[in-house]
C-alpha cells in the first residue's frame, strides 16, 4: 500500500494501520502550530531566561475557554521537564504549573503548591503553617517560573479573598524573583485590571477567536496533515473552513474536536476523507 503523500511524514506509517487502532490515535492529543501559539511560546521563553531581578516581568494569558492557553502551557512544560540533580538528591524544577483553587483562599493556593510539590499537605492545616513550608521548598527549588492556570477562579472569591489572592501572586514574584504566568479567560483580564499594580506587572496576551483567513487555512491544512486518513479532505478549502469555522464558533477546542470526531465517523463507516455531511452528523455531538 503506499503512504499517503498529503500526510505529515510521522502520520504515514499510522495510516497504513487498523480502523481501530487509527480511531484510537485519533483520540490522542496533537499539536499543531500556529502564529499566536507560537508568538506565546516566544513571550514564555523570553520571560523564563530574563534574570533574577527585584521586579520580575509577568504574563497573563487569557482567552475564551477552549482557545488552547492549556496546550500552549503544557508544550512549554514539555520543553523544561524537571531535572534530577544528583549531587542534590532532588529534581531541579525550572517551571512549577499549579492551578488557582476553585475557592481562591491563600491556604488552598498554597496547598496546590504543595501538592504540586509532591509535598505533605492537610486542607485543615493552618495558613502560616501552609505558607512556611511551601515559601521553604520554593525557596530551596529557586523555579525560573511558575505558571498559574484557571487564574479566573480568583473571581469565585469576596472582593476580600479576590485581592489577596491577586497580592499572593505579586508577593511570589517579588519573594521568589520569578516570573509568574496567569492563564484564564476573559474575566481574568478583567480582574488584573481591577489592581493597578498587577495591571502594570501581568503584562496581556490575547488568544483571539479564529477569522477566515490565510492563516486559519493554513491551520486546518496542518491539522489535516495529522489526521490518520488515506484520502485528502481538503478542509482549507473555502467550503470547507467556512462551514467549520462556522459549526465551531471560531473555538480551537470545538473545531478540532468536530474534525476529529469527523474523522473517526469516517473510519467507522470505511471511508478515507471527511465530508461536508459528516460535519453536520457529529455537530451536535462535537460541539454541544
């Protein structure tokens, strides 16, 4: 059988395999670049090499839900893996990702420290008790960044809770002389704007909804190129990315879902290209 020649050189030997095991690999996450995603990579890289300083430079990610600030976040993660230091007898931690409690109380956020950690941690544990041991092991780990998601779950807490919150970030960056990225959602930029201080140090970066366009149709020919399927579905046509820009409502998260669930609808009824119909099919489904 011979490799399908519109596919990403590391797809090829995929689409030689099963209708199950392709659905299987279907389900797997893939990256795919694009100019914002990558434009975000860059700010991170720049942040995690500036010096140790007493003002130490921020970034606030922050988008609609399912526009990729996560991924974007875990490749990052991905390129600076903790390191086992043997001299030391513990792993170097360059990057530390915890996520804003649902309930933004200083204790809890320190608990994801902890936890994160891989530290002893008790919910019932009293906050100077908490804020010791966690400011002791950052302290020891000197982490170059540390990337705090779901930051709009700060919003969830009293005017009281939401300020304290938003200090305890300043304090980490000013305390540890590391940069702190915040990723969240609309309301989050909301929220940095309500604090001076941290309007001017949380420095924005949008992830903006997709518009038809060169580079949205660059997108889709790529996330094409890794989709296991033997035939061309040609979704940077006009047709095409219409129709899915319009069925995902310019979402990353809800577009990609709906051509991957495409696709899997393809290899279930033997098919090797997605369709305009099997769009309409998984619609419901894929974006609900």
């Amino acid at each position: 059988m011979s490799q399908p020649s519109h596919l990403h050189e590391s797809i090829r030997d995929v689409a030689q395999q099963s209708a199950e095991e392709r659905i299987a690999h279907l389900r797997k996450d893939r990256w795919v670049d694009y100019p914002i995603a990558a434009r975000a990579l860059k700010r991170l890289e720049m942040l995690f090499e500036t010096p140790r300083r007493t003002r130490m430079p921020c970034l606030l990610i922050y988008a609609e839900s399912g526009m990729g600030k996560t991924m974007i976040s875990e490749k990052f993660l991905r390129a600076h893996r903790p390191v086992y230091v043997p001299e030391r007898g513990i792993e170097r931690i360059d990057v530390l990702a915890v996520q804003m409690p649902p309930s933004p109380s200083q204790n809890r956020f320190y608990g994801e420290i902890l936890t994160a950690l891989e530290a002893p941690y008790r919910p019932s544990d009293r906050l100077f008790a908490v804020e010791a041991v966690a400011l002791s092991l950052l302290r020891e780990l000197k982490p170059r960044m540390i990337i705090v998601d779901e930051v709009h779950h700060l919003l969830a807490g009293s005017p009281r809770e939401q300020r304290a919150a938003l200090n305890l970030l300043k304090f980490l960056a000013n305390k540890l002389q590391c940069a702190i990225v915040a990723l969240g959602t609309m309301e989050a930029r909301a929220a940095m704007q309500t604090d001076a201080q941290m309007n001017s140090r949380f420095k924005p970066l949008e992830l903006p909804r997709w518009r038809d366009g060169d580079v949205f149709r660059a997108f889709l020919k790529t996330f094409e190129q890794l989709l296991p399927l033997r035939e061309p579905s040609k979704f940077s046509g006009q047709q095409f990315a219409r129709a899915i820009l319009r069925r995902g409502g310019g979402i990353t998260g809800n577009m990609t879902e709906l051509l991957v669930q495409s696709a899997e609808l393809a290899l279930r009824t033997n098919r090797e290209s997605v369709t305009l119909e099997m769009l309409e099919e998984v619609e419901g489904v894929a974006v609900a």
